[in-house]
C-alpha cells in the first residue's frame, strides 16, 4: 500500500476533522485569491481608463469626484464649467490635446456623454457597425450598452435627466443610433457618445427662448461638465494645475495622484480582508496539526506494527508529512476555485450595477505564492507529528497494546 492510499484512508477515516482544516484553508485561500483578482483587474481597468489623461479640468468642488465623474463615469460631476473658459484652456501652450465632455443625462442606466470623436479614438475604439455622429441627435454606443439594450443601427431612443436614469425623460428630443462601437475593454463600452451640440440641443429645446435675443444670450452661457487634457511638455506638470486651481470657477485634478490615493484608501479594507484570510490559513494548519498530533496518539500502535513489518522510519515519517501536504494541497486547491468563484460572483454584481466588471477566469502569478503559503503551512504543521512518528519506539508500543 503506497502512502497516498494510506494517508487518504486515514483522512477519510476522521471525516470532521478533515472538514474542518479543509474549510479554514479553503476560506482563507479563497479569500486571498479574490481580493488578488479583483484589486488587480480593477487597477488595470482604472489604469487603462486613464492612460493618456494628464489632468481632467472642472467645477470646484472633490478632486476625486472630478476623477471618478470625468473619466470613470462612476461619480456624479462637482458641476459645469462656462464653455468660454474651456475653450481659453485648449488654446493654452502647455495643453497638447483637450477633450471636453458633457454629462447629465442617461439611457437606462448607461451615461450619455456629449464629446468630440477624438474621445472615442483616444481610447483606441473601432466600429462594429454604422458610424460617427456627424449632426445633432445622432447617437453611437458601447459594445455593453448594445448587448444589454439590444439596440443598433437606427434605433431611437430618449434620455433621462440625471445620472440614473431616475429623472424625466427628454421625450421632445430623441436621438438615433448611428453606430455601435466594437469592444474596447474600456470605459466607452459602458457609455452612449453623441456630439456636444446634441447634449446642449436637449436641455434648450425643454426651455425654449422667449426671442433671438434670449436664444444668443443663452448660447452664450452654454457649459461643459469636464475638459480632459493631454500635456505639451513636463513644464505644464509643474504649472498648469497651479494656474488653473487659482482661478475661481475651475478645478484641476491629477488622475495618476487621485487615482493612487483611492487605492491606497481601498488598499487598508484589503489589506484588512488579507489578513483575516491569513488568520484563516494559520488556524487551518493549527487544525491540521492537531488533527495530525491526535491521529498520531490514536495510531501509535499502528504505526508500530508497520515497523515491526518492514516499514522504516523514514516511510512512517513521509506517510505524516505527506498526510499534511495532501490536506493542505486539497485545502488550496477547493481555496482557487472558491477565490474564482467569489470573483466571478463579484463580476456578476458589477456587471448587473453597470459598473467596470471582474473576471473569475482569470490568472495571477501571484497565486502560485498563495498555494506556496498554504503548502508550508500545511508542511510546518505535519513536521512535528512527522517527528514523532520517526521516534516510535515499537517495543514499547507493541508492549503497551
């Protein structure tokens, strides 16, 4: 009989306790593996987001707000900006590219967004079918937004005031589906792009001017929700926010700083969660120890009588060792598939929220790591049981029956 079939009778033969240790391991495990995947997806995805944005101008207001509004969609905005300012701003020398936005309205949960198609091809974005927006009230849509909505290619649809959908609806001014957008992995897969002019056609065709006058008047005070820029040169890093902040109705925000402070906010509820997960691992190899160290005592007699029949020391030794190895390679290996499961559990909540979403089916090497831990644990609890068992004395043992 070689050692696993051994060792698997002697684990099936004490079925709680067995339970027990795979449980905690598994828990533990499992718990490491899904914060691992979701942090790290989350920060490729906000990374990707951002790539290219050196700063995103808007309302006073929360630097992170402005952060996660202007180029997450995850946020309400801080507010407006007067288009004048915005276009003084893109005509600056420090400034490369500037690509304003604006927001206030959606479509069954999914954020209409007022921009330029230099927007959509900042993020690499392709057609799948139809094309740009070119006049107002043509509309074009992410990979997500048509998959869920089933929308395409001349569709009619009208917005909602607010960010939610919750609000009126702008049912005097429906846009038409001139484009669907292949899948990016960015943001614009969850967004509705139409021409700035369309966003600004909406709100004035609810509140129709009194005379020409009242109509250039209010042309005159229209507004955008952010401005994202793309630095000239490393001199605009040291100056151009500075400018910016001092003047009284706009903001800047740097998404590479505000971006790291959110995860280093999100980071301690991590870092927490691991090391409940790592408590969990360290009772599971206690739990193995003690079910190892009890078997031991229970098996003595056992054991002696595998001595007296050929066994050596070195076999009874392997034969614990490999007990504690196989419980915590088990443990591990239930703990993977639990962590890809809460992930992909996760994903699904994300996705049914509308939110940047997380795969279960995805890999880290940093998991080999995680099964490396849970193998020393499961070998430093199975050494000294393991010792023992090399130390039995089989007269003595035999003797006491």
């Amino acid at each position: 009989m070689n050692l696993a079939t051994l060792s698997a009778s002697y684990l099936r033969a004490r079925p709680l306790q067995t339970a027990l240790s795979l449980g905690l391991l598994a828990l533990g495990v499992g718990t490491i593996v899904a914060a691992l995947l979701a942090v790290s997806q989350l920060e490729a995805r906000m990374g990707r987001d951002a790539r290219g944005i050196d700063l995103v101008v808007g309302a006073k207001g929360s630097p992170m707000q402005l952060i996660l509004s202007g180029i997450y969609h995850l946020d309400a905005p801080t507010g407006n900006i007067p288009l004048a300012a915005a276009q003084a701003l893109e005509k600056n020398r420090l400034v490369k590219k500037a690509m304003p936005l604006a927001l206030g309205d959606s479509w069954k949960g999914f954020r209409i967004v007022g921009t330029p198609k230099a927007y959509a091809e900042h993020y690499g974005a392709k057609l799948g079918s139809g094309r740009y927006y070119e006049k107002a009230m043509e509309a074009v849509v992410g990979s997500e937004v048509a998959a869920r909505t089933g929308v395409g290619v001349g569709a009619r649809f009208t917005g909602a005031h607010g960010l939610g959908g919750e609000g009126d609806e702008h049912a005097e001014s429906p846009y038409t589906v001139v484009g669907v957008l292949e899948k990016t992995g960015s943001v614009l897969d969850r967004l509705v792009l139409t021409g700035i002019e369309s966003v600004w056609q909406v709100h004035e065709t609810a509140h129709e001017p009194a005379d020409e006058e009242d109509r250039k008047a209010r042309e005159g005070d229209r507004e955008v929700t952010v401005l994202l820029i793309q630095y000239a040169s490393p001199l605009a890093v040291a100056t151009l926010p500075r400018a910016i902040n001092s003047k009284s109705e706009l903001q800047a925000a740097s998404p590479a700083f505000e971006t790291a402070r959110l995860f280093r906010i999100v980071g301690a509820g991590v870092e927490a969660l691991r090391a409940f997960a790592v408590v969990l691992i360290l009772a599971a190899g206690l739990s193995v120890f003690i079910a190892l160290y009890t078997a031991l005592e229970e098996r003595r007699y056992d054991l002696a009588v595998m001595r007296t029949l050929g066994a050596s020391p070195g076999r009874l030794f392997g034969l614990l060792l490999f007990e504690g190895m196989l419980l915590s390679f088990i443990g591990a290996l239930l703990g993977f598939i639990l962590g890809h499961v809460f992930a992909a559990g996760l994903g699904a909540w994300l996705e049914a929220a509308q939110q940047p979403a997380v795969t279960g089916l995805a890999f880290r090497i940093e998991e080999i790591w995680v099964l490396a831990t849970a193998l020393a644990v499961g070998f430093v609890a199975a050494l000294i049981p393991a010792c023992r068992a090399y130390r039995t004395d089989v007269s003595r043992t035999l003797a006491q029956g």
